[in-house]
C-alpha cells in the first residue's frame, strides 16, 4: 500500500505493507538509518523519533497511524534546543558504542522542549525507557542538565 | 561515514599520482615506509594534504580504541588532534594481528596494551622523516625542527606535515624509531580529548552493519530451534507465504536452523515467525533451569574432577581443622546474555575473488577462518569490512564465528550470488545462546583467632568455555579451563593451604566470555568470602584485605594501593555500613565502594567510588568512562538479570523480562585514577568484578542479608 509521510519536513512516499511499524520504514525504506533497531517491542527507546515534536518508539508505532502528521528523526534536528543538546552529548563525552544515543538525544530533546529546566526525578522518568546498555547513564543526565543550563542562558 | 570516505580518498589520491606516506608493517613484518605498493595495510596515512590517517587494527565497541590508538600516534607524531581521522582496518591477520593473541581479534581488555609501543612507533618513524625532510629543505639541522600541534617549524619558517610527504618518503627511515618518555608526553594522560567517535554517534551518522543496504539485497532472519541443539527435519511454508514480502526459505545447511529470506527486515522477521518447522531433539537439550541447578550441586557434592593448586581438599581442611572462625557457603550464577545494543547482523555480498562481510568485527581472523571453511574457500577470499559496532561484551568475539557462519550459510543456501543481511531480533539475542555459563562455587575458608587466614577449600563447577575449541591448548591446563578459575587461581592474596577443584557442567547449551569473563564468577565469591570472614572475625574489611596483599611484591603493593585509594576517596572507616570490593583482572586493579540505602527491600545504589590502577592512563576520560560503564553494567547483571529454561526452552525474550539497568538504577560514580608509569593494561572489563561484591556487601552491612544465589532478585530485593 502507498504511504504519504512528512518525515523531516519532507513529503515522501512509501510503499509498504499495512501493519508495518513506523521504524522500519525509516530505516529500509527511506534510509534514514540513525534511527535504530535494539527490541521491536518499545522496551528500549533506540527507535525513538518525534512525532508531532513529542517522542515516540516507532517499533511499535504502525505506519498506518502516522497520517500527515510530522514525523522528525535524529538526521532531522535543527533547531536549537537539538543544537544544545547535542553540544552538550559533545561536551561531556557521552557515547560509547554509541547505538542507542541517536534515541536518547530523540527523548532528551522531548523532555527539553517540554520542560526546559527538568529535576533529577524529571529526567529520570522521561529518560527511564532509553536503555544504554554500555550504561553511559551518569554522562546523559549531566549532558541534559549542561544543555538545560546552556539553553536558559 | 567519514573515514571510509577518507581512505578512499586516499586511494584515490595515490592513484592520481598525489604522494601517500604509508607507516606500517612490510612484506618482511617490519615496521616500513612507503606507498601503498611497500606497505599495503597501513597504521597510518599521510597525505600531501596534511590529513592524518590512523587505521584502527581493534574494533570499536565503545570502548574508546578509536582515540586511544589515535592518541598513540598523536602523541609522537605532534599531531593536531582535531585533524587526525581514523578508518577501521581490513581484515588481515599478519599485519593487524593483536599482538598478544597472534590473530586479528579484540578482547581480554587488551586493544590499548598490545598496541601501546606499535602505534607508537608508527607515528615516532613517521615524525623522524618528517623531521628530516624539513631539516633538509631549510637548510638547518634537525634538532632546530620543532612540531607542535601538527605544525612544523624552524625559525620563522613552517609547513604542515603534507608538504614534506614527498621527500619523507624519499628518505630511508631509521630501524627503531625513538619514542618519546613519559614526562615529553602532550597528548597521552591529557585530561580531556574529546573522543574520535563523538560527532558521528550524536547526529545519527555513525555507520553500524546493521545500517548498510546494498543493491539488490535480501534481508533474512533465522528460525532457530526452540531447543539448543535442536535440528530441522521438516517445514511448512504456507503461513510464510502469506506474508507480504516473504522470498523464499531455505533450510541451512547445517540444519542448525531455516533461513527466511524476505524483501525488509519486518517483513523477515513476520514470515520467520509464521514458518512451521518440526525439529529432531534427540540430541537437544531438554532440561530446565532447576534441573540443573540440581545437576550443579550433584558436581560440588562429589570430588572434583581436576584439582588446579598443589594443596589438597584434605590438606587445605586439615590446615582448618582447629579454626577459630569458618566461614562455609555455596554460591550460584545464572546464564547471562551480554545483551549488545545493536542485535547481531552482518552483510554478506559475493566478490569477484570469494565474498566480503560488512560486520562490526571484532575478530576477523576468526571470521576468515570459519567461514572460509565452511564456504570452501581460502582466509584470504574471505574480506571483512568493518563498522562501529553497536556493543559486544564479548558476544562478538565466537571461535565459532556463529552469526557469520549463519549468514555465509543463508548466503549459499539462496545462490551465492545475492547479497544477503542477517538480522537477529531481540528475542533472537536473549534466546540465542553464547551465555555467560552457569557456576556453583563451594567454598569454605578458615580463620585464627586473629583473624589470620588458615586455609581455603574451594569447589567450582562450571561449564567451561574453551574446551573443545581451538584456543584450548591456551587456555585448559590439567583438565582446568581458566576461564573458569581466573582471578581464584591466581589471586593477589597470600593464601595458605588454598586447595581449588574444578568440575566441569556439560550442555549443549553454547557458552562464552561475558564481560570480564570467569572473574564475573570469581571475584563475587572471593570477595564476599572476605567480607564473610572479616565480620565473623570482628576485623575490617579494608584492613583484612590489605594483611593478606604482599606489599612486598610489585602486584600486591599496586592492588594494595587502589585499595588504598578506594577507601580514603570514599573516607571509609572502620564499622561503615558501606560496602567493599577489590579484584585484579586484565593486569587492572580496581577497589570500588559502594553506598546502597535498603527501604523494604527496595535497593538504590547511591554512590560507587571506584579506584583504578590500569598503568600509563592514555586518555583518562575514557577510563573513567570505562569504569562508569562497567559498573553500571554489572549493576543490572547481579540485581536482577538471568536466562532461564523450562524443558530446554528460554524464558526470558527481551528487555521486559532481562531488564538491563535503567538510567534512574544508576548511582553516582567517582573515579580515581591512581598515577603509574607502567605499561597500560586493559579497563573495558575490570570495572565489572569488583562492583557486584561490593553492592553485596553494602546489602549485608545494611540489611544484614548475604546474598549467595544471583541475581539479587532471588533474595527478594527490587531494585530502583
């Protein structure tokens, strides 16, 4: 079946089979692959993109449910709390295998966007579904609460 | 992906007739200069354009080799550390061999110390004719050359390294080349250089295997036995054709399992599930978790199979018999998956001259050879293209190059002409095998009243790693797989009367080194063993530790030292309710300890402190980072992770049921590096030995609980 998506600010078309989740029609489709792979059952957070500038786990998102909504992935950032946050991953040195960083960026900018000063508690709830499994977890929440600074200043 | 970009565009250069200056091994081993005809697989490139190639022999699994080897050559090269690039290296095991193992292969936290004095050299030879090619086209005397941060200059004359790349190469360059000492170094020890990989892994442009798409390609998933060992004897294909994209499905040709072949990844995985296979379990293994768990103390109650030290069982109870304190206790250890971020995959393509993997390899040579045999060709058709790779823990690295060999079967099954990529799902990972083996440690110590130690009985049964393999005339001596033992065999306490018997579990059931190996065993029962006996003598941990450390001898001082470190970083004293760990794995000392607060049995660790003793600290920021991550990996292993079976089948599929440690699990974490001008060791894995005991004991000083049986879960602790 024919999909019209807006994915990074772009109209494309797809072919694809109903049912299909969101995930992999960035990634075989599109080639959009900075968004990645690691459960398929939303238990990990390195699918995550932004649907209408609010995170998602596409594994689990049905392209069906996309519509003309907008669909933003990690090669899609441009905006300034994005530019921060990524400065800041920078800064800190927080990648190691670096395979679930694009999805902790996709929530970290989520959480930003939405709350622009988080507490401890905050970023801990908003960042609990991204797993790192090289646990770069102390670099994360201090690259979150650097660029929370950076972007109040 | 920039660095393949790069070293194309050095080919392409070199083939236009532009100068390359290649620093690597020549057709004779030696350490050699000259293009791409005399030095064919390089360890760095420059360019007439000042570009500094590093080719990167180890692969990058997060652990940082792509800015620690750079930094090497950095460092005597006086490089400007932002123009240095990096490519990953072909596979090839004579000129990139890891020089400890003799065969392209990374592992045994070994990346950094094999290549300390290789790399090195590389950019010393380079820098030497750089030097005196300048020297020579201005007309002055070498020692007038100065090369700072990638700038070479002599006066008020200066050029970039590119510029003299013509005449360096020109020039015979000298048969050792002398490196720098310790108190020259810029670069190495340097608090801060931002890693090479960082800009790629946070834009989404880092290149893993699981990214490459070529023309063409199908993607296939495996459908695998539910059973280890299990083989295909039939399949129904009439629910698989039902699936949109589904191509075709091939049993493979080991019947180890059916290959689904399909136009993208979802639609694989949807048509793998739908296939109906029925399976010959007659050489399966049909057990459930307790069975052997019951199989496991059978092995401890019996005599050992093979006694690994010179005391034995009755010698070493004897020298207990008139104890003044025994400390008896069994400990058990679950399966483990090492759980890589990234799913297992690779690309398998044909080439005019056999066929070319796109992996996140960690051991080419392993590829090369398995495959090669499997495929019925020479090692040397056999290429390997490497990427980041999203995680190992050692799952990677199989003797058995099993997800390669599955692919190269998948590959021939369907032609051998179309390209072909593997993708493991998630539950495909948990379910898979290659665990971390189960053990059951029997161990009892013996104290005076002094709290001296008197002797040491220990019983290990395990399913050993290595026997059966080619790396067994390595690795088993006297019947002992190592990899079983280590870090008990050969401990840095002064032991007396320390009998060690090992009894070896079998299964099908395939197993390997996980992150940091027998020591994730080994280290948990010793070190809980210390704290056992220091509370039933009355003495403190800390200071029964460090009586029992031969500060005389050159390890046991540096192990007493971190642990020095370790406890006056935390302000330890003497009847804290905190706890302690140290452990020596890798030629790293590593003392962590740990702050946990127990509410109802919910546990939260506060805070690790962790001290490291790893030799010359090449980029600091990258230890610590090693030893946050270790730490936090073992975390969410001992807390609450493990594989389990019923009727030889796997519980657990994914994360909800193996959960990994979450951000909100994670303690704070402090590092101290202690200083040494000693040889680098490895900090990939040490990190993770020493913190599982010493949250265990943190839960005993607060709770009162000895946690003996992993993971902590079965104790009834949560964690949050």
């Amino acid at each position: 079946m024919l999909y019209k998506l807006k994915v990074n600010g772009k109209a494309q078309e797809v072919e694809a089979e109903p049912g299909t989740p969101l995930l992999w029609v960035i990634r075989d489709e599109l080639d959009l692959t900075g968004t990645k792979f690691g459960c398929g059952v939303a238990a990990c957070g390195a699918c995550t993109v932004h649907f209408q500038g609010a995170p998602i786990r596409s594994c689990s998102f049905p392209i069906d449910a996309v519509g003309d909504n907008e669909i933003t992935t990690i090669e899609g950032l441009e905006d300034k709390t994005a530019k921060v946050v990524q400065a800041a991953w920078n800064e800190k040195d927080v990648v190691q295998c670096g395979y679930c960083q694009s999805g902790q960026i996709m929530s970290a900018v989520g959480l930003l966007k939405q709350n622009p000063s988080p507490s401890d508690a905050e970023i801990e709830a908003a960042m609990q579904g991204n797993v790192c499994r090289c646990a770069t977890y102390v670099r994360i929440k201090d690259a979150i609460k650097t660029a929370a600074k950076n972007l109040e200043a | 992906m920039s660095q393949t970009i790069s070293r194309r565009g050095f080919l392409k250069s070199a083939a236009a007739g532009s100068a390359v200056m290649m620093v690597g091994l020549n057709a004779g081993g030696l350490l050699a200069v000259g293009s791409g005809d005399v030095v064919v697989n390089p360890f760095v490139s420059i360019n007439q354009e000042g570009e500094i190639t590093v080719v990167i022999k180890h692969f990058e699994m997060g652990q940082g080799t792509t800015t620690g080897l750079t930094t090497l050559v950095a460092e005597e090269l006086d490089a400007d550390w932002q123009k240095m690039k990096i490519d990953f290296a072909p596979a090839d095991g004579i000129r990139y061999k890891n020089l400890f193992f003799g065969a392209q292969l990374t592992g045994g936290s070994t990346a950094i110390a094999n290549s300390y004095m290789q790399y090195r050299e590389a950019g010393a030879m380079a820098r030497d004719l750089l030097v005196r090619s300048a020297s020579a086209a201005w007309g002055v005397s070498p020692n007038q050359i100065q090369i700072r941060n990638g700038v070479i200059s002599a006066g008020n004359k200066t050029a970039h390294f590119g510029e003299f790349v013509k005449e360096a190469m020109a020039l015979k360059p000298i048969d050792k080349p002398i490196t720098k000492t310790p108190d020259q170094f810029n670069l190495i020890g340097k608090l801060k250089l931002p890693r090479k990989d960082s800009q790629a892994k946070t834009t989404g442009q880092a290149m893993f295997s699981m990214d490459v798409k070529l023309p063409g390609m199908l993607y296939v998933a495996i459908h695998r036995s539910p059973k280890f060992g299990g083989k295909v004897s039939s399949l129904n294909l009439d629910d698989a054709k039902k699936i949109g994209g589904f191509v075709d499905a091939k049993p493979l040709a080991n019947k180890a399992g059916v290959a689904v072949y399909a136009k993208n990844t979802w639609e694989a995985f949807k048509a793998r599930d739908a296939l109906k296979v029925s399976w010959d379990f007659s050489g399966a293994e049909t057990r459930g978790t307790e069975e052997m768990r019951a199989e496991y103390t059978r092995l401890v109650d019996e005599p050992a199979m093979f006694n690994g030290l010179p005391t034995t069982k009755e010698a070493a109870n004897i020298a207990m018999q008139d104890a003044e304190h025994l400390v008896e206790a069994d400990f058990q250890f679950p399966f483990l998956s090492h759980a890589p971020m990234e799913p297992l995959n690779c690309v398998i393509e044909k080439t005019p001259n056999g066929v070319r993997f796109h992996d996140g390899c960690q051991g080419p040579s392993l590829v090369q050879g398995v495959v090669a045999y499997v495929l019925g060709l020479e090692q040397a058709q056999v290429e390997v293209k490497t990427y980041y790779a999203g995680g190992s823990f050692g799952r990677r690295a199989n003797v058995n190059a099993d997800y390669h060999v599955e692919a190269a079967l998948a590959f021939q099954a369907y032609g051998g002409q179309t390209p072909v990529k593997l993708v493991w799902s998630r539950e495909d990972d948990i379910r898979g095998g290659y665990y971390r083996p189960m053990s059951l440690h029997r161990a009892k110590i013996g104290l005076d009243a002094k709290g001296q130690l008197l002797g040491w009985d220990h019983h290990v049964a395990a399913q050993p790693i290595m026997k059966g393999t080619p790396f067994e005339a390595m690795v088993v001596h006297n019947g002992i797989d190592h990899t079983s033992v280590e870090g008990l065999s050969d401990t840095l306490y002064q032991v007396p009367n320390m009998s060690m018997g090992v009894s070896d579990f079998k299964s099908v059931i395939p197993v390997l080194w996980w992150r940091s190996v027998g020591h994730s065993h080994t280290a948990f029962v010793m070190e809980s063993l210390m704290d056992m006996a220091a509370a039933k003598a009355k003495r403190d941990p800390v200071a029964l530790r460090l009586s029992l450390l031969d500060q005389a001898d050159a390890k046991g001082q540096r192990m007493a030292n971190t642990i020095k470190a370790a406890r006056d970083m935390a302000n330890w004293k003497e009847g804290d309710k905190r706890g302690f760990a140290s452990h020596f794995s890798f030629n790293t000392y590593v003392a962590v300890v740990a702050d946990v607060s127990v509410k109802a049995k919910q546990v939260h660790v506060d805070k690790l402190y962790i001290a490291v003793d790893c030799g010359v600290a090449i980029n600091p920021d990258v230890i610590k980072a090693q030893m946050e991550g270790g730490a936090g990996y073992a975390l969410g292993a001992i807390a609450r992770n493990e594989v389990t079976l019923d009727k030889g089948e796997v519980i657990e599929a994914n994360f909800p049921q193996y959960q990994p440690t979450r951000l909100g699990d994670m303690p704070e974490i402090e590092v101290e590096i202690v200083r040494s001008n000693e040889a680098p060791t490895g900090v990939g894995e040490p990190a993770v030995p020493p913190t599982g005991p010493a949250i265990a004991n943190a839960i005993y000083a607060v709770t009162g609980v000895r946690i003996t049986d992993l993971p902590m879960t079965k104790a009834g602790f949560t964690f949050s």
